[in-house]
C-alpha cells in the first residue's frame, strides 16, 4: 500500500479527504451528502459511544427511542426553531412505490399521498417535548433526564465526511426540570461531561463556553459548547448544551402541578455531539504519514509485525509472539498479530501507520536471536529495541504516554494559537495569516459580530468560561466591553 | 398503583397491548404507527443489543453504517426485492421548507424537489451491494462479514406496539463470499446464533426451520428462519437469515477475481432480528399480574422494598441493606432499593410485578428482629423467609433458577401445542380450538399452501429441521409429501 497522502502543508483540506478514505474511516455513497462509516471508522465511533453513555448513565441519565419522522406541525409549533430547520428539511410526501402504467419502470403512487409531510429529524425536541406532555403531570415526574442515540438528518449543500453531512448520527439529551436554576446546571453540567469526555479520551484540548445570541441553537436561551482548534488554525465547535428555557414547554403545553400544587411550565435542556468528533479527532492528531489515534478509542492498540522468511522462521515467531498476544489481551490491551502471507512487512507498516495504530512491534531473525522487539511509536514515530520481558510493561506505560503526549502537543499547539489583539487592522492580519482563536474585546452588539463575520469570515466561538472579566473597547467599535471573548474561522 | 390489567383470557391482544404501555416498556407516538420505547424497555432492549453485538462479534463480524436513503432506482435493480418492497416505502421527494406565501403557514418548497426520489431503507441490501462494488476487487478482499444497528421504515396500515410498526430498530447483517458453500454456511451459522441468543438469553424456545418459497424474503434464494410460540397459541417469526445467492451481486455487478484469475459473481447472505422480539419476551413469559422477565435481560433484577413507620425504622433498616446492595452489585447483579416516601409498600409491590422484576425482597421491624428478608420471586409468585447471611446465595441461585424455570415453562407450553395431524378436516378444526404448531404432511406446491392459508388463515411457519424425513401423503390433496412441515397462525 503506497500512501500517496497529500501533505497537510501542501493542501489541508485535500489531505483530510484523502485521509479519512484511505485509512478506512468513511466514503462517499451513492446518496448524495450520506456517508458510508467504514467497520474501521465505526470501531472508533463506537468506543466514543460506549464512553460517553457510561458518562450519561453515571450522571443519572437514561436511554429511550423516539420516532425518526415528524409531523409538520409539530416542527412549526416553536417559531425560532422552524426558522432555524426548515431550509434543510427532508420531506416524506408519499408512503408507497408501484409499476408505472407505461411499463417505464418504479413509480410514486400518487394515491399514496400524506395528509400532513412528514420530516426527517433534524433533532428532535418538537417530537419529545410532544411525548413528555404525557408523560408529565406532577414535580414528583421530574426530572426527566433522557438521551437517545440516533440518525438525523439536515439537507446540507456542501458537504465533507464527517465535518458536514446529510445523515449523521448523534446523541441527544433532552431533559425536563421543575426549576430554572435545576435546568441550567443540568446544561452546564453535560458541557463538564463533553469536555471531560473530549479531552481525557479523545486527547483533544477544548475551550469551554456561552455562544453569542447570534450562534445559538434555534429555540435556546443559552448556549454552551467546547470549541476545539484544528492544525489549519480553524477552531471545531466539539458538543453543544442548551438550556432552553420554556419554550418548548409552552410550544407543547408540557405543565406540571408542583409541591404547592400551581401548574407551571417544565423547563428544559438537551445537548448533543455527532460523528463530527470523528472529524475532531482526526484533524487534531494525525500526520502527513496518516491517522494519529489515542490509545483510549484505538480498535487496534497494537500490532505485531513478523518479519521472516519461510513457514520454519514465522514459526519461531510465533511461538514467541502468541503468548505475548495473550498476556497483553489478559491485560486489556487490543492486539493484532498480523501474519498475512500475502503482503510484506515494509506494506503492513505502511498500513498501520495510516491507520494509527499507536504501537507496532516488528520481529525478526535477528530479535529471536536478541530476545527482543523493535517497538515503534506513532505518534513520535520514534523506534527502539525492547528486551522481551520488559515488553509488555513497556506497552502498558505507553499507552499512557501516547495518549498523553498527544494531548500534550495538540494543547501546546492550541496555546501558541491564541492571540490578544486590541485592533481590528491587526486582527484582520492574524485571521487570515495566523489563524487559531483570537481573544478580543467586542461590544457585544449581533450588529459588530455580523460586521466582523461578513469582513473577515470570522465568527465568534464562545465567551470563554476561562477568562476573567476586564474592562476594554471594542476592537471594532470603540465602545465598552466587558470581557474579551474568542474569535476564529470554523469548521 | 391499581394495575387494572386485562387478563389473557379475557382478551390476549388487549391484556398485550395494555400491558405493554403500563409496564413503561412503548407508547404510540403522534407519528402514525411510529412507537416511543420507553426508558424501561429500552434498558431491555439495550441489554438484547450488548448479547446480540458480542455475538456477531465473536463469529467474526464487524458493525458499519450505510445511508438512511435509498435512491429509488436502486431499489428497481433487484425484480423480486423491490416487488417485496415497494408497498410500503417512505418517499422523501423535498429537501426544503418554506413559509407560505399566503402566510397560512409552514408549506413545502416546491423549488426544492428532488430529482430522484430517495426511499427510506426497508432494509439495506441495495445500498450495501452498492457499496461492497467499491470494496471487492479480488478474492483477498473476501469475506466481508458486516453489521449495521440500525432504524428501518415499512409503511404497515395497522401497526401494533414491537410486533408491527413503520419504523422499528434492528440489526442487519450483510455479508459477501467467494463461493456459494461458504454463504450457506454463513446463513446457517447466523440461524444457529439468533437460536442461542433467544433460548439461553430471552429463555424463549425456538423451531429452527427453512421457510417455504412463498415464505421467503424478497431476493433471497434461501431463507432459514427461528419460530417461537405464544401463550395464545399464535406463531412469532423471531429471526431470519438469508441465503441470497447471486441477486444482488449480479443487480450491483460485484465481482471479485478468483485465485485463479476468473471474474465471478459474489455471493451473499443477510439477515436480521428486531425490536419484535420485545413482542415475543412479553408474550412469551408474562401473566396477569404484569410482565415476566428473564434475569438475563431484565434492567433491574432485584428491587428491595423496605416496609416502616418513620424515620427511626427506615434507618434501621437501610442499615442492613445498604451492605447486602453493595454485596450484591459486587457480583455483577443489579439492584434497586427504593425507599421512596412517596408510595406505600403494596403500591410498590404492585409497580414491581408488573414490571417484571425477577426478585423482591421485603424487611419489616419483624424481619429485622428475626434477620430474615421476605423473598419473593416473581415467575412463581412464591415466597420465602431467607436469613441474612444465606440471602447473596439464594439470590445468585435463584436468577439461575428463574431463567431456566421460565424456558421450560415455555418449553412445556409448546411441547403440548405441536400437534401431528393427518386429515385436513382434523387440521381445520385443531387450528381453531387448540391453536399452536399443527405437523402436517403438504404436497410442496404454493397452490396447497395458498389454499390453507385462505381457508384457515394458517401459514406454513417452517419445513423444520429436527424433523426426520418421512413418508406420507398431503393432508390436502393427498399428493406424496417427504416429511412433515409446521403450520400456525402466526404474528
Ligand atoms: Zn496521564
Ligand atoms: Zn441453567
């Protein structure tokens, strides 16, 4: 297998294409916008799912289905929030197919025709917000606190694997509180769980946040989310938590009879992340030899690599290598001993590389006769010599490293990518020359942001969390801000 | 909680239904057929999902995942899979919304139709032998041995909560071979794996059989299926395989060089188990007083109800549960210990036998005098007095106990309900009054089995394989037969 990536220096986005098809992670379908995850790219995604249900469960939540279509009606109910889905919308109109009356082949049959279009989730609050209005009457139902893995869909135009596509799968939580001040913690607290989950699995360092008015999810009253920074210099929105107020209470009339026994109004969040992180993660870690992958979400750990000449020397070898296979496997270290006959040894390094496997241990006549491995590292690329006896310790302390390692350089890598600026001119130049996050002053006006959006394609990411108030002037405006918050081009 | 539920001889479909919403296990939706699964039965069936995926797993398969959408043409390329399918297909024709220009309200935008309508999956054999095109080139590339867990849409006019729904949850398996011996194997394999899962974990027993021509899945030249037997005597078809030849290889042009260097076809299987089975675990094991759960799959298996007159007393007895829940969670068994002020002891009895909860205990001020707990198992109904130091052992005996208890039970129950029968007029009046698997000679031609079927609604469920080849004429037509086949009526 020759590699042939291209280069991130020579074009970013054409080496994220490249990469993400070659090291089997996904494709392009038939379907226009869906993609294909690959049993590679799905290995991965679903580490991150096991993860990250382990977090919701230990946090109290529960999982539940809800229905895949919505009614139109339904998705009309909350104003902002048909506002924000209905360009994107996919529409069922008929429910039945049948032979053209010309004999031209397989018709819609227009007697099959929907009283009310149905569409395709986008997300679904309109459709759970409907559900709990039964399943809520009094304070001793609350909280509700639910997640639902699923497929949803948003007819997206330009479209890239993972970043943006038409289908992509996703967990929503949707949670239902008998206070206002219940609600928002139960929001910030998911963005602690997504950031948690991000950083100490993924490896990616995130910065943790309130979203401008303007970036809101259609239908909040508040926003939170991580944002990550991509080796381009462009930031990645990671997860996303709403509080969302009443409104899809009052939308749906979901009203509960409390301790006092008023009827008031449920409060709600959700919050969700998608196959996008697959995205995250590859464009944070990986190299111009290929995927970068933390030990923690790797299918593959380890790889063995014989190197021989004949069925009597891969026998020796085997010999060696098996049991080492089962200790490591005892030890909860995935392992794959791939002695395929049909490829050689320079191939199969290749290969792994490409697909990140954090440890390769090759063996051959030579280290039989030493007792040792040659043990090569990913992420370093770096290669040595370990005795036999020494090599599963070795391992289990570089799943570790690795995985700290990577994190360590992406936040290295993030830190030199965060620029103060207190002028506009000068934070036209970074944007465009630098790029990472920009903390600046901005009058918090949707006017400026807009302004600054259409000049320099930069958004707002977040009111950082981590930042402390200081008094300042608008970079734009001159006119008074409070805290500087972050500005970059996004994903 | 009064649980107010009709009894099976009252009504088996009504008790089914109602039990089924007041166990907290489904809901219909406001979406036409669509269903809600419920935190508690989504627990089940998440519980089904982690055997079923470990299993595939163990024999070699991987999970991926393919598009919603199904453009229509691709449907059309298989004859006998979109003649299956056709009836009943969710059609996306728009991808946009707009606001009305009358300002009537939210309507499709006719500018945003697409050109060619795009079916949501039935099943995803089309798009998947779409993509294995891409993925095989030569016999290396074989087998593929993939999984999706995935939603599926079949537009059924009258739909029942988990046995018959528009949408509904499965896995699909689609794998690809090189030869047509090794596909068979496969499909066969996979029969015997869906037997296993739902005898040893959902305690159901089940008829491994071949379904006749009529019978089988719409492109397959072969299908195996598994049929279980309800308490109304009733048949469920509770999971299929399929030998599907050459079709979809020859309808997608999947070839594949043989080591010998000749282009061949590729051969395939697919196959599938749904959220049905939920359908056939609550008939199968459930009574009049609520659901029966085997304790492989329940979500709690133990729920301890303290029975107490104020603070004082409750203290005293978390006391010495707070220990035994701690023990018991050690050994992997999942417990509830509700002490809820909110309800009274016998409403909580009542909540916890319909809802299936394998074991109770209760404690009282004269358990805690006597060290004893009040043991009550819920496929029995009995109760016990267990001492505190023997109470973690009868526990791990009794999950045992219950598991295999409720299988034999079943066991016993379709032992008395397969009937040999000879004469059609024996046949007719046995599949009214006693219902269950009637053994019958039939000649092998669709005309007889499209003939009983009108006349009696019965279906031939399986040709079965533990059922020795014989002599003997059609109960019918008195045709020669070469072995007996199994009829019901069926779900
Ligand atoms: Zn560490
Ligand atoms: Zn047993």
């Amino acid at each position: 297998m020759g590699k042939n990536l291209t280069s991130r220096s020579e074009d970013y986005s054409k080496w994220y294409n490249e990469l993400v098809v070659k090291a089997d992670l996904a494709e392009n379908s038939g379907v226009r916008g869906c993609m294909v995850i690959k049993p590679y790219g799905f290995a991965i995604w679903e580490k991150m799912q096991a993860q990250l249900d382990k977090m919701f469960k230990e946090t109290g939540h529960e999982n539940a289905y809800f229905p895949l279509f919505i009614p139109k009606s339904y998705l009309s109910k909350e104003a902002s929030h048909v506002e924000g889905f209905a360009k994107e919308c996919a529409v069922v109109t008929h429910y039945r197919l049948k032979n053209a009356e010309d004999g031209s082949g397989i018709v819609v049959d227009e007697d099959a025709k929907l009283e009310e279009e149905l569409i395709v989730r986008p997300t679904s609050e309109t459709i759970i917000w409907d559900t709990y209005r039964k399943w809520v009457q009094s304070y001793r139902d609350l909280p509700l606190l639910i997640n639902q893995w699923a497929n949803v869909v948003r007819w997206e135009m330009r479209t890239r694997l993972f970043l943006r596509t038409a289908e992509f799968l996703w967990q929503e939580g949707h949670t239902a509180h008998a206070t206002r001040k219940e609600a928002v913690e139960e929001a910030e607290q998911m963005m602690h769980v997504y950031a948690e989950f991000v950083e100490e699995h993924m490896a990616v360092p995130v910065i943790k946040g309130t979203k401008t008015e303007s970036e809101r999810f259609a239908g909040a009253e508040e926003t939170y989310c991580i944002e990550a920074l991509m080796q381009d210099g462009k930031a990645l929105q990671a997860g996303t938590s709403h509080f969302l107020g009443q409104n899809f209470a009052k939308a749906f009339d979901v009203k509960f009879a409390s301790k006092e026994g008023k009827q008031e109004y449920v409060w709600a969040t959700s919050w969700g992340v998608s196959t996008r992180l697959m995205g995250a993660l590859v464009m944070t870690h990986s190299d111009d030899n290929g995927l970068v992958l933390p030990p923690k979400l790797a299918p593959i750990q380890v790889v063995i690599v014989p190197i021989y000449k004949g069925e009597e020397q891969l026998d020796a070898i085997s010999e060696k290598v098996e049991p080492l296979v089962k200790e490591l496997r005892s030890k909860g270290i995935s392992v794959k001993y791939d002695k395929r006959d049909t490829h050689k040894p320079g191939f199969k390094f290749n290969e792994y590389e490409l697909k990140g496997v954090p440890v390769r241990l090759a063996v051959g006549q030579r280290d039989l006769a030493n007792g040792t491995f040659e043990l090569a590292r990913r992420d370093t690329l770096e290669k040595e010599s370990v005795k036999a006896e020494d090599v599963v310790a070795r391992i289990e302390t570089l799943m570790h490293e690795i995985q700290d390692n990577i994190y360590n350089r992406a936040h290295a890598y993030r830190a030199e990518h965060i620029t103060e600026v207190d002028s506009y001119d000068e934070f036209k130049v970074l944007i465009e020359e630098k790029g990472g996050f920009i903390s600046a002053h901005w009058d918090g006006s949707s006017e400026t942001e807009d302004r600054i959006k259409e000049e320099t394609k930069a958004t707002i990411r977040c009111i950082p969390w981590n930042v402390e108030e200081q008094e300042g002037k608008c970079m734009v405006t001159g006119k008074p801000s409070s805290r500087r918050v972050l500005f970059a081009k996004a994903y």
